[in-house]
C-alpha cells in the first residue's frame, strides 16, 4: 500500500528512504510492531554509510498509528549515546495518547471518514491485545489513578487547545470516578510506547527537529496540538503545517494520484 508513497518521496527529496515491513497485529501483538521498528532504525543508524547516506542527516517518518511509532523510536533513542543522533523526526497526523478521548477534535470529527471514532478506538484496542468489549466502560479518566491524573493533566488537557479549535464544537466531558478494574486491563493505553505523549519532562527535551503535519477534519488533530505545544514548551524547533481542509489519510490518498485528487 505504501509502494508508491514511499518512491514519491524519495523522488522529490532525492533521499534513501527505508520502509519498514514491521511484523503486523493480531498475529504479532503489540510493542512488536515497535520493537521492529527500533531494530531496523538502530540497524540502519549504524550501517548508513553502507548505503551512501550521512548518519548524521537519517530522518524517522510516520503516519497514523506509524506516527505513533515513529514519535516513540525517537523517544527510545535519545538516549542512546552509541549512536549517531536523529537529524528529525516526521510525524503526519499522528496517534499520541490513550488518556482523553473527548478532546475537541474527538467530539468534533468522530463521524467523519476514514478514522470514525468508535471503529478507531475497536483498532486500537484489537492492537493492544485488550478486549474491545471494555470500550463500553471506558468513560472519561475511569482508566487513570488520581496520582496520574494530576500527572497527565499537565499536559493533555482541553485547556491547551487553541480557542480557534474548540470555537468549532466542543463540550466539556464530566471527570467519572477511577475504576482499579478498567484500570489494570487498560494499561497498555498509558505506556509511552503505545501514547508517546506521555514520556517524561527529561526525553521530550531530547529529541529532535520535528516536522508535524495536522488536518482540520481529523479526531487526531488534537493530540498533534498537544505534541507541538509540549516540543516547543521544550525549546524543541517544530515546523508545523495544518492542512484546514484535510481528513485523516488525505496525503496517502492524494498520492494514488489517478484513483483521487483532494484540495488538501
């Protein structure tokens, strides 16, 4: 599926672009989709020069749920003083937390195509090996224990959306009391691997130039926003590009050129 996408931009970067055929889920369950994105990018890291390429120039890029991978192989290596540093990062309308699913753009866009919500959050938790019978139960911070509540509060929160954003339709959700049981099967959502935007204050400082790209129409809007602010909080240099008439998978979408064409 990504063939084309990824010869398009090597093409017009004039780049080595490496794609990376990740064992898939349900067969191989969750972090292994991580864990081999993290061998290939420390593989390639340290085999670059092999390939004609300047260690010091290698990009991580992703889109969606790959987004989420990609934010998290950059949080995995900053700390990696045997390797060459990560020259950026890529992340396109990107997954980054399991925390609050009624942010603005959650209410907003929960029924538009592809990403409809409640099929998302199914996904999700298909991919995380936790039964998707629990999504019933799942209510707004039942999941989270009130030290961590306090914890993550600090840095997904409505309150750090934009007004612009939240101008478009969003209606605060009632906080519902900490479930131990929801908890302890729904703590996979919570890992950094699985919601990068919950790493620590002292790996967000670490990574790399980022390029973020968002769409208007998009239940991920959101949790690109909450990244930007939490990089540039950071001093991290973030070139961020909203696209105002976008959905989630325009850019894939658009590049099968002779099946669709968008004004995004």
């Amino acid at each position: 599926a990504y063939e084309k996408t990824c010869r398009y931009f090597a093409r017009e970067s004039n780049s080595v672009v490496v794609s990376v055929g990740y064992r898939l889920a349900p067969e191989h369950p969750y972090p292994s989709q991580f864990e081999d994105c993290l061998t290939a990018a420390i593989h390639f890291l340290r085999t670059a020069q092999d390939y004609g390429v300047d260690p010091s120039r290698v990009i991580v890029c992703g889109d969606s749920s790959g987004g989420a991978i990609t934010a998290a192989v950059a949080q995995a290596l900053v700390h990696r003083r045997d390797l060459p540093k990560l020259r950026a990062q890529i992340l396109i309308h990107p997954f980054l937390q399991g925390v609050d699913f009624s942010l603005p753009s959650y209410q907003q866009s929960k029924a538009v195509p592809i990403l409809l919500k409640e099929r998302t959050l199914t996904f999700l938790f298909r991919y995380l090996n936790i039964d998707p019978a629990l999504l019933k139960a799942l209510s707004k911070w039942s999941h989270i224990p009130e030290d961590l509540q306090l914890k993550y509060r600090k840095w997904i929160s409505p309150d750090y959306i934009p007004q612009e954003f939240k101008a478009k339709g969003y209606e605060p959700s009632p906080t519902l009391p900490f479930s131990e049981e929801i908890y302890t099967q729904l703590k996979p959502l919570l890992e950094p691997v699985c919601s990068p935007l919950l790493s620590e204050d002292s790996v967000i400082a670490q990574l790399p130039e980022t390029f973020l790209l968002t769409c208007e129409f998009d239940i991920l809007r959101d949790d690109g926003l909450l990244y930007k602010k939490r990089l540039e909080d950071h001093g991290i240099k973030v070139t961020w590009c909203h696209l105002q008439e976008g959905f989630h998978a325009a850019l894939f979408f658009t590049l099968l050129g002779e099946v669709a064409a968008f004004q995004s």
